[in-house]
C-alpha cells in the first residue's frame, strides 16, 4: 500500500511539474535583447496576451541562420525538454531559422533542461537525462520566410548583412531539407495587402514576402501564387491540398490563413500588427 501511494505521489508530482510555453521566434532585423526571454522588442508590448507562458526567443536577425541557429536551440532546450512543451510562433525569417533548426536537429539527443535560463538564455540540466528532440505540439508561421524572398534576389535588401544572402529565393530552399520537421506541423498564415514592393515579388505578397514562400510551396524557386479572386495567377489552396497548377506543399505544411482581404501587411509596427496579428490571436485561442 505504502508503495502504491509513493508511487502515485511521484506521478503527480511529475504531472504538476509538467508546463506549456508559448515560444516567439523573430524574423530579420531582430530587436529584442538576446538571450532575454522577456524581451518582446520586436513584437510590441510585452503585456499584450500571446499563449500561455509566452518567451521571446530573440536572435540577432543579421548574421546566418547557421550561425544563429544556436540560439533557438537553447530555447527549445530549455523550455520544450522533459516534462514541458512547446507552441511556437515564427515571423519571416523565424521560419526559415526554425525549420533549418528542425530539419538539421531535430532528430538529435537534448539534455532535458530545468526552465531556468542564465542571462544568456541557457537553461541548467533538469536530471542529466537526454530525449530525442523537442516536444513541439506544432508552429504557427506568419509571413513564414522559409522559401525566402524575391527582396533579397533583387537586392532591395543589400544591406551587406548575412542574413539578406540566406534570403535569397534559391538559397533558402536549397539550405536544409524543408520536408524534414520530424513530424511536427507547420501552420501557415499569408498576408497578402502587399503594395510597394508588387513589382519584384510574385503573385500576392504583404511587401516582403510572397504567397510562394508564406504559403510553404515546396520546389526549388519561387512562384506566382494568388488569392482565387486574382484571375491571372494560380491559386493558393488552404490546408494541404496541391495549389491551383498543380504545386505541392512542404510534407507537414498546411495553409490555415490566406488573406483573401488583401488586409494584413508584414510589418509588426511595434504593436503585434500585420499578418502577426493574426497569428496571436490563434496563440492566445490555442497555446493554452
């Protein structure tokens, strides 16, 4: 009986201990204090609901998504191993860094981690045991730049930054396999109230991003994909369905928003603005 009772004790201890977070990964330029996962620069006020136990996974948003990739290592590590799991919420090139992340390692061993990160955003180990991955239970892309932008190709981005070279169209989609998310579903949200940029960008596009990449249409370049109403381009289909001409999806891609408004740009304007807009308020309905 004793045993019985220690026994169900350490069960629900475990379950007690057991926490979901809500994880943003910021696209170019970055903002937000590295290695601060309090730091919502980039995305608008910190007080402004985004999921349950919201973190701010900052990285530089100049320097190569190799380079880079380290940081959102340590966040997955710290908040997504063990008994803890993990929404996620990716802007442009937060996809990009987050699905090479995935593909490159996420069918590699994690120490499990304690959820309590220095200020360098490091996590201790929790019981020096290690998993396979992450515990992920899917993302959710806005603008998602996994497929990268014709900005970049055109060198309206020439900023000289590393970033910008990884964002070319053919760069991006040669980088790692965009196939691979170890089985971890990929929601995309396609704004598409693009204006400045219309001429270099293909099909519909929210001036930064086209619906070729915010869409996640697999291949090895861009395309020109539209909203149905737009008699001159293929469709963007929702969910996993072949678009209009026949294109396919990423495997584990599914479109959830197409901005068939014409209604959400890219731009966050410190406020949680644009096609992010979207994406928050399915966090705050669905990381919970």
């Amino acid at each position: 009986m004793r045993i019985l009772l220690a026994l169900c004790l350490l069960v629900a201890s475990s379950l007690a201990a057991a926490t979901n977070y809500t994880l943003w990964i910021n696209g170019r330029t970055g903002g937000g204090t590295v290695g601060d996962y309090n730091s919502f620069t980039y995305w608008g006020p910190a007080s402004t609901a985004a999921g349950v136990n919201k973190k701010a996974v900052n990285w530089d948003g100049y320097s190569s998504i190799a380079s880079q990739s380290g940081r959102i290592r340590d966040a997955l590590d710290c908040f997504c191993t063990g008994a803890n799991w993990c929404y996620i919420a990716t802007h442009s090139a937060g996809d990009l860094i987050l699905g090479y992340t995935l593909a490159n390692y996420g069918g590699s061993a994690r120490v499990k981690k304690d959820a309590s990160p220095n200020s360098s955003g490091v996590c201790g180990n929790a019981d020096g045991t290690s998993q396979t991955g992450w515990n992920i239970k899917w993302v959710r892309a806005a603008s998602g730049a996994g497929g990268g932008s014709e900005l970049a190709d055109g060198g309206a981005w020439a900023t000289g930054n590393a970033i910008d070279n990884d964002l070319k169209t053919q760069t991006a989609r040669a980088m790692y396999n965009h196939n691979q998310t170890y089985g971890i579903w990929f929601y995309m949200y396609a704004g598409a109230k693009g204006t400045l940029y219309s001429g270099i960008l293909p099909g519909q596009d929210d001036e930064a991003v086209a619906y070729h990449s915010t869409g996640g249409v697999s291949g090895s370049a861009g395309g020109a994909y539209c909203n149905p109403a737009d008699w001159f381009c293929n469709d963007l289909t929702l969910g996993t369905a072949p678009n209009e001409g026949g294109s396919l999806k990423w495997s584990y891609h599914s479109v959830s928003f197409r901005d068939d408004a014409e209604a959400y740009n890219h731009y966050t304007n410190g406020n949680w603005a644009g096609i992010v807009s979207v994406v928050r308020s399915a966090m705050v309905n669905s990381a919970l």
